[in-house]
C-alpha cells in the first residue's frame, strides 16, 4: 500500500514538473517566433537596401515563382559631379542614380529659298519680307564697294538663307565666274565675292566645216558660244567672213564647266588648231612675264596683232573696198573708201585695235559714226550705226574688241550694214590688204616652260587623249556660256 502511495506521488509530481517544461518550452517558441517576425520588420522597413545580407531575396508581386540573384559587389568611383563640397558623395552618387541634365534645344535646319530676279524686281523687293527698310539700307551700304546691289540682273540666280526666320546669308551670282556673298549676324552685314567652285572636264572637239563654222560647231554637238571663242582666238589670223571655206577643219581642247552634273558653259580654250585653205593655224594659252593670259603660236609667237581681221563677227561683206562704185543711192560713180559688212541692226561693233576716240556723232551721209586714232598714223571709221555703247565720248581709250557701236541704216543706206573704213598717215587703205604686226612674242626666260606646255598640248590635239591635270596651262579668259 504504501508502495503504491509513493509511486503515486512520484507520478503526480512528475506529471507537474512535465506540464511545468511544457509551459516553458511554449514560451520559448513563441518568444523565438515573435523575434523572428521583429527581425525580418527591422530588416525590411529600417534597415538601407545594402545593409541586407546577401542571401535575403525579394520576391516581386508577378515573379512569385521568380527569384532575383543579387547583384554581385563593385568598387564605387565617384567622379567630381558626384562629389559635394567637402569631396563626399553626392546624394546621387549615394542612391546610384545620376544627376538631371539639362536638356539642349535641337538646332532648326536652315531654310534655304533659290529663286531668279525677275522683271521689276530690285534687291529692295527681293529682300523686303525678310529684313526691314533700315537692314536693307545697312545691306547695300555693306555692298556698294563690292558690287552695287543696284545691278541686279534678270534671269540671275540668288539665295536667302534663313534661321528661325532670319535671314543670315544672301548669295547672287554676279556671272559665270563670280558671285556676291553677304552675311547678317548680330545685326552687322558683311559682303565679299567669291570664285563659283565648277566641277571641271576637258573635251577634245574637231569639226569640218561644211557651210560656216557655226553649222561645224553645232555638228560636234557643242554651241554657238564655243564657235564665237574659237573665232575669237584666230579674229587676227583669220577672216571668219571672207577666208572660211568648205573642207577646212578644226580641232581644240576646251574645258567644260559643271554643277552638281549639269553642263554650265565652256571654260578655257586650252589649245586650238585650225587649217584654213591648207594653211594651219595654232594657238596654245600661255600666261606671260606679267601674268597675264595670251595665246601663242608653235612659235612663241603671239596670235594678236595689232589690228582685228574685222570688227565684226560671222557676217558679210556686201560691198568691197573699191577706188569706183555706183553709188546705191546718189547713182553716181565714186570711190568706196570701205568695205560694207551686211548685219542685222544692233549687231555688237567692236574696236580693231587699241585707240582713243576722236569723232563720236553724225556725218552727214555717214550717219551716226565714230573715229578712232590709233598708234603709228593709222584711223579707222565706222559708220551708219543705229547707236553708241553706252560712255563712250570723245578722246575716251578704247581697248581692242571693245564694243563701241552697233549696226544700222543712219544716213545714206539702204539697208542695215556696217561701213568700216581705215587710213594710214591720212590715206585711205584696204583693211584686209595691211600686214598687221604681232604684239610681243614668248619671252627668252619663259620659253622653255612654254614649250614643254605646247608639246603636250599639241599631242593632245593630235592623238584626241585626255588631258592630265598637271598639263593644264592658264590661257585666257573663259570660252563662254
């Protein structure tokens, strides 16, 4: 019995202590449990985002499935824009982002307006919806010592650029070779010339001449302009009026200008060949001691002589020089001091040589006239014009092939023709009977360097090859449009 009281007892006591550890353990996990849940608190809501370990990761609310690795450590360099004051981190450098920048406006395009003058436009017109009365003043005033605004052309082409509705640049092609720049910034116009950039090929051209030279030339698929300069280079050596007959030939190396692929007119004749009646006539472009262009024979000659072979080009004679002729209007017999060159009215006359005007209005029978004296005791006259070139007076200079008159019918004609007559020491001669002389030939010190030019040329002409750049002389001025 009292066995069984002990083992009782034992039993209730151990039961006691059993429930006692259990309470104890309870609250032990619960304590454990509620540490946990603090810790992961602190963590997620306190705690900087590298503070947390390495091995935390969050699950991002549609990646539940999808666990993010952690970034693997990097060294951070901060540069100068990520520093304060005191070479600490900037609060962007800090939190990884970068600073704002400040946004840059983008540039508007240019707006560039191509256009021709027309008729009863001025430069006033043209620029007047761009700048106002007083800019336009202060534009042409900038011009005025390099080219007058005021000589605007017709059918010339001209730029205006414009930014944000500004205008910054004007541009007007002078001529074939030159053209007007001007620029407007900070309300100051500034105006300059500058050489029109071409791009540039040269052409071997040859032609027969079957009824003029004109028709020769057009043959060869080039233009009237490219026939007018090679008359030009031979004026003093050929009578493109009286001298020119069927089988005679031609041959020239000419340049040929272009813009963005589209043929702008002829540059320079570099050389020339023509065989007149058997007779062969060479001209290669040289520039002189001086520097200045001509052209010269195989030779060294020069082509230029003192006296052109007319004053007139690609037209004919209709009267000769003759000490007897009916006249067409008096009828009566009497001397022709002159030779009658048949041309349309306000046909260009130029001067055949370099002279001073003594005589410059009407004569009577002669019309409208004009005298010329030139060097060693010779005249010429040049008679029945419909007018004069525009300031030229009396005892004015005048340069060989300048334009002094234009045909007409004033005085005793019957028709629109020029009466071209010459005196020497007083005494009227036969224009085309006179042995013109030439003007200075290649000089001693520059032959060398002109026959070597000349030698290649000649090739070229023969042998219908392209020309080398290197080979290129500077002949004169430019065969025309």
């Amino acid at each position: 019995m009292t066995g069984k009281v002990k083992f009782c007892h034992v039993y209730s006591l151990s039961m006691r202590a059993s429930k006692h550890t259990h309470s104890i353990l309870a609250i032990a996990l619960l304590f454990a449990v509620l540490s946990c849940i603090g810790w992961v608190s602190y963590t997620l809501f306190f705690r900087s985002p590298s503070a947390t370990s390495d091995h935390v990761k969050i699950l991002l609310p549609d990646q539940e499935k999808k666990q993010i690795s952690p970034l693997p450590e990097q060294d951070v360099v901060l540069s100068s824009q990520h520093a304060d004051a005191d070479g600490y981190a900037s609060p962007e450098a800090r939190d990884g982002t970068q600073p704002a920048q400040e946004s840059i406006p983008e540039e508007e395009d240019p707006v560039i307006i191509v256009e021709t003058v027309q008729n009863g436009d001025t430069a006033g017109k043209i620029l007047q919806p761009y700048l106002t009365a007083a800019q336009i003043q202060n534009m042409a005033d900038a011009c005025e010592k390099i080219f007058s605004l005021r000589r605007l052309r017709v059918g010339k082409p001209y730029e205006i650029t414009l930014k944000k509705g500004e205008l910054t640049r004007f541009v007007y092609e002078i001529d074939m070779d030159k053209k007007l720049i001007v620029t407007h910034a900070d309300g100051v116009f500034a105006a300059d010339l500058e050489d029109i950039v071409y791009d540039v090929a040269v052409r071997h051209v040859a032609g027969t001449i079957t009824a003029n030279l004109f028709q020769a030339v057009s043959d060869t698929g080039e233009s009237a302009m490219l026939a007018i300069a090679l008359a030009d280079i031979f004026a003093w050596e050929i009578n493109f009026i009286r001298d020119i007959h069927p089988g005679d030939t031609f041959t020239l190396l000419v340049e040929k200008r272009f813009r963005e692929g589209e043929f702008k007119g002829y540059g320079r004749i570099l050389a020339a060949e023509f065989i007149n009646q058997g007779n062969r006539f060479e001209a290669y472009g040289f520039r002189d001691a001086d520097g200045f262009p001509h052209y010269y024979n195989y030779a060294g000659e020069s082509i230029k002589r003192a006296f052109l072979k007319a004053p007139l080009s690609f037209t004919r004679i209709s009267s000769p020089f003759s000490p007897k002729r009916l006249h067409p209007i008096l009828k009566v017999w009497r001397a022709h001091p002159g030779i009658d060159y048949a041309a349309p009215t306000g046909t260009p006359v130029k001067a055949v040589g370099n002279g001073v005007v003594t005589f410059k209005g009407w004569g009577k029978g002669a019309g409208n006239y004009i005298a010329l004296r030139h060097n060693n005791n010779y005249e010429t006259m040049y008679l029945h014009l419909s007018g004069f070139a525009k300031g030229l007076v009396k005892d004015k200079k005048v340069t060989q092939g300048e334009v002094i008159g234009f045909v007409g019918s004033t005085g005793d004609s019957t028709g629109p023709h020029l009466d071209f007559r010459m005196k020497k020491d007083g005494t009227y001669i036969n224009p085309l009977s006179i042995a013109s002389p030439r003007t200075e030939p290649i000089s001693k010190k520059d032959m060398p360097e002109f026959k070597i030019i000349a030698d290649g040329l000649r090739k070229k002409l023969h042998a219908n090859l392209p020309v080398a750049e290197s080979e290129k002389p500077v002949p004169q001025q430019a065969a025309g449009n």
